[in-house]
C-alpha cells in the first residue's frame, strides 16, 4: 500500500557533499549494491546524477533497518536522513559524493524488482538481443547514460550554434511523396485516400530547397529520415541528421560554417581543441590512394601500383589479372611482419568476402621475403617489390590482383582492419577530412546512369558540356565530411535552374511525364526565382558516435533497431488485424 504522505525529493544523488553536512535530505532512486555489515546495512542509492552511500543503524530507527533488510538491488526507494561525514578510512574518492553519507531516518520502497536478466553495470559481455529487448534496463547503465547525455549535449550544443549564426529551425513534413533519391521509401496508406501512399522521407531535400524558394535564406532542423535499406553498423531504418540549407553560397562557405560548429561542438561537449581548415581529397585522389571515399587518416598505409611489375612475373594469379584488364595493387603494412599466420588468415578472408580471390603476402625479413608465394618470383623482383614498397624489416606486403573496382573495396577494408590490428588509430584523435568532386552520374547495375549523391546536385559549370556527351566524367559540387573514416554527412550545391535540373533527370531516365508526376511541384517552383544555394545533413548519430570513439550508432539511439530492422522490445515490425488492413484498403496475399 502506498504511504498516505508521500516524501518531497530534495537533492539528486549526485550533487551532496561536505557543504551539506547536518542537513535533512530526502533522496529518491533504485538500489544499486546492498551490503548488510550485520549491525548496519549499507546502500548505493543511484539516480541518473549519480550515487549516494545509504547507512541504516538500528539504533538510529529498529523499524528503518528493517526494512532495509527487505531491500534487494534495483528496488525503487525514497530515504530521509540526515547527511554526515564518512568515517576515517571509508572515503570514496571514486564518488563525488565518496566524502559523504546519509543516515537514514525513513524508508518508503516506492517499487520492487523482480531479479534482473543482467547486472545493471558497466563492462558486461552481452549480446545485442538481449540488451535491446531490455532497452530500459540497459540504459539504466551509466555507460549508456553517458552517451544519451553526450548526444543530448552535442544537439543542443548545435542549437545554440545555428542560432547564433542565424539560421531558423523549420520543421518539415514527414507525411510526403515519394521520389526517387537512393534508397527504397518506407511507404505509409493513406485510409481517407484509398490505393494512395505517402512515403516517409529519407532526407528533407526537396523541402529545404522549397524554403529557400521561400527566402528563408538560412535553415536548420534536427530530422528524423527514415531508409528502408541494408543495415549495418553505422545505418539504421530511421536516423537523425542535423540539416542545414543556406542561399547565396557556394562549396567554400558551407566549408567554413560547418569547420566552426564541429570545432564548437568539440570544445563545448568535450574541451577538445580542433584544428581548422580540415584537409581536402578529391574523390578520385580518395579512391586512388586509400581504396575508400571515407579514409580514416590518422594512419598512413597508403595504396601502391605494381601492375607493371606484376606482369614481368610468372604468378598467373597476376598475369590473368592484367589480362583482363584488371590490377595489382598492394599496402605495406609497416611493422605487421608481427603478425600470426592466423592474423593473416583473417585477412585472407576479410578480402574473400568482399569479392576478391584471397590475398598474397610477403613479409620482409634481413634481406629476403618470408612468403609462400614467393616461388613464383625471381630474387630482382622481390627486390624491386620491396624497393616499391619501402618494404624494410619486420613489414608486411600485401597484394590483390582483380578488377579495379574489387581490389579498390579490398585494399580499403584492409587498410581499415590493419590500422585497428596494429593499433595505428589512435584512441582519442579527431582527424576530419573533406572529400571533394564526386562524380554527378555513376552507371547502375542495369547499365543505366543513376546519380551518384541524389539529383538535385549542381554540376561543375565547366563540365556541363559533357553532360550528354560523356556523363561519367562530371564532376559535382559535392563534398562529404569524413572522422576518422567515418561519413558524417554529405552536401551540395543545389541545381536552382529549371532547364538543367531536367537535362539531368532526362539523363537518369526519368521521361516528361513521370518528371511531372513526381516533382512537378518542385519543378514549378524553381520557374518562381529560386536564389544559388546549398547545404549538407551531418548525421547525429554518426557524429556522437564518433565524438565517443564508439563502433556503432545503436549505441548512441535510445531505442535502435537490430541490423535486421527489428526490436526486440516492442517485437516490431509486427502482424496487424483484418479491420485495420480493410480500412486501408489493403491485401495481404
């Protein structure tokens, strides 16, 4: 039965200390260690400020201790008492509050808990689906309460910023049209508008380039979008972007606006310095040198090309490679002569995976090669191998022969999996990057041109010759912002001319009249003086998850889905009934 006068909170469990010696408190939350000393019974009384020690002495109230004997871990508790000094010895240094402690006068169990399918602490080994299907228990970890406060930090923090800058948070729909812009829509049957469909949107492009139509000039929203796509680590059916759209600009201002809110973000959420202007790689020099459009920087490992001396050998795996047309390029991964044959399995495997036929490699020991590929080649051509790839001893040579495109995938995901098995990217550094000059097109599998961003992008005036003539080598004013190898989000300059937003749509095959049905709006409005502009959508979780050096996003999303778009909490996407299929006019076959 709930007692008739409830107590009144007076401080969190976090915020007590010597100052408050003597006072009355009342303190309210969930037990987080329980240890019964015989005479006194000792409580970790935890809130999501933090943690209070709870002493009960039966000479100070019979009736308080024993209830605390009742008490087990995560019960919900409300305790008055008088605040006092730890004993000599007993201080916690670890705590805050570790000078202190309360002794409890009153006891009121607010709620009990039945026994927890995990302990409520950091650094436990446990698997995805059950950390999701008991969400609120996980969150109850000050691990994770950590991170939900360092990304409520980091976008109020961008709040802040954007409005200094005089940018207007304008929300826009979520109930829209669906078009064509990368992935698959997630659609959504309209009941008063039978056989129709709205989509929910996968990124509020079409809105905010409609607001600066409007002469908004300067916008911004935190925005759900929502992909129905493959996940994986870093992707999830709904995420959160910061959005952001300005007119009147060009590549270079959007450059400088978002340098200066990460180099605020950074110094306000975690005191950490960033140096500005970021560094700048095409996106060909991107491709060429790293094997990725998103490089991780903080190491080197560079790509090296040794397709010519790789057709002077008699390896065929090579020489068949050259011949159709492909390459052989390698990495010298500097210092991985150390790693174990097993180490070097997972490699092999990693690049199977990905589409290659396995990996050849040499380690380079006191003036010889340790390989067992190393029959296929003469003493000068390891010597030249060595020599092209600044091999030196105790470094680890590893080549791929394939199409280009293949051994590019490969040698970037190799790079990737060295830099963390050799510890070269280091803990703690932010290394940003700008890749730049994306191509506008990129041929799909059906051989047919799709664009590479979306199609609202601006090509490069000088380019826009070629548009017709060779549409694989336009380049786009588009430029993605990378950390530590990570994409945080993707920008543009926009087409604002009605003329050339149509070449480009005609040129993805897109005819008149489905031009008409599915941007018809936006077409329109592009005839009513719509100004030069352009933006970029960083995505939240991507940024936090980045700030906290953690691996995935669902570590920074409340409620995330698994990598199969499912929660396990609220068992979702699930079966619904006859009546709500009927009145959306729906038929399941």
């Amino acid at each position: 039965m709930l007692d008739k006068v409830p107590l009144k909170r007076t401080h969190s469990c976090g915020e007590l200390n010597k100052k408050h010696l003597g006072k009355q408190v009342v303190l309210m939350g969930w037990v987080n260690v329980r240890r019964d000393h015989g005479g006194l019974i000792f409580l970790d009384l935890r809130d999501r400020a933090g943690i209070t020690q709870v002493v009960f002495n039966p000479e100070i109230s019979r009736e308080t201790h024993q209830k605390a004997a009742q008490i087990r871990n995560e019960y919900v508790i409300a305790v008055r008492g008088k605040v006092t000094e730890r004993p000599p010895g007993t201080v916690n240094p670890n705590l805050s509050t570790g000078q202190i402690e309360v002794l409890a006068e009153e006891l009121r169990i607010l709620n009990q808990a039945k026994d927890l399918p995990f302990e409520i602490s950091d650094n436990l080994e446990l698997g995805e689906e059950i950390r999701l299907r008991y969400r609120y228990l996980d969150l109850r970890r000050p691990e994770m309460r950590k991170k939900l406060i360092l990304r409520h930090r980091t976008a109020k923090a961008a709040r802040d910023f954007l409005d200094k800058e005089g940018f207007l948070e304008i929300e826009t729909p979520f109930l829209t049209k669906s078009t064509p812009e990368g992935a698959r829509d997630y659609l959504i049957p309209s009941r008063v508008n039978p056989g129709k469909f709205y989509a929910l949107p996968q990124s509020p492009q079409l809105f905010k380039q409609l607001l600066m139509v409007a002469g908004m000039e300067k916008y911004f929203q935190i925005v759900k979008c929502f992909r129905d796509e493959d996940l994986r680590a870093d992707r999830q059916p709904e995420h959160t972007q910061i959005d952001l759209e300005m007119s009147f600009v060009e590549p270079e201002d959007i450059f400088s606006l978002i340098e200066s809110l990460m180099v605020h973000l950074f110094k306000s959420v975690l005191n950490v310095e960033l140096k500005i202007p970021f560094p700048r790689l095409s996106y060909r020099e991107a491709l060429k040198t790293y094997g990725t459009d998103k490089p991780d920087i903080r190491f080197g490992l560079g790509i090296v090309d040794i397709s010519d001396l790789a057709s002077r050998t008699n390896f065929k795996i090579f020489t068949s490679a050259l011949q159709k047309g492909g390459k052989v390029q390698g990495i010298n991964a500097k210092g991985g002569g150390k790693l174990s044959k097993r180490d070097i399995d997972d490699l092999e495997k990693l690049a199977i995976s990905h589409g290659g036929k396995g990996v050849a490699w040499f380690k380079v020991a006191e003036g010889d090669m340790e390989s067992p590929f190393r029959k296929f080649f003469k003493e000068e051509e390891l010597k030249e191998l060595a020599k092209r790839m600044e091999g030196e001893r105790e470094d680890l040579l590893l080549l791929v022969a394939d199409k280009d495109e293949v051994v590019t995938e490969i040698l970037g995901e190799l790079r990737l999996e060295l830099g963390r098995k050799l510890g070269l990217a280091e803990k703690g550094k932010y290394q940003f990057l700008w890749v730049v000059d994306f191509p506008l097109l990129q041929l799909g599998d059906e051989g047919r041109w799709e664009a590479a961003h979306h199609p609202f992008c601006m090509p490069y005036e000088e380019d826009i010759p070629l548009l017709e003539k060779e549409p694989g080598r336009v380049r786009a004013k588009t430029y993605d912002l990378v950390l530590n190898g990570r994409e945080l989000g993707t920008g543009s300059i926009r087409i604002h001319l009605r003329q050339l937003q149509e070449r480009i749509l005609k040129i993805l095959g897109i005819a008149t009249e489905e031009m008409n049905s599915k941007f018809g709006f936006f077409l329109q409005a592009l005839d009513y003086g719509a100004p030069p502009h352009g933006g970029i959508a960083l995505g939240l979780d991507r940024l936090v998850t980045g700030m906290g050096g953690w691996e995935s996003i669902r570590e920074v999303i409340a409620f995330p889905k698994t990598q199969k778009a499912i929660c396990p909490l609220t068992e979702s996407p699930s079966s619904v009934n006859a009546k709500q299929l009927k009145e959306l006019h729906i038929t399941i076959s």
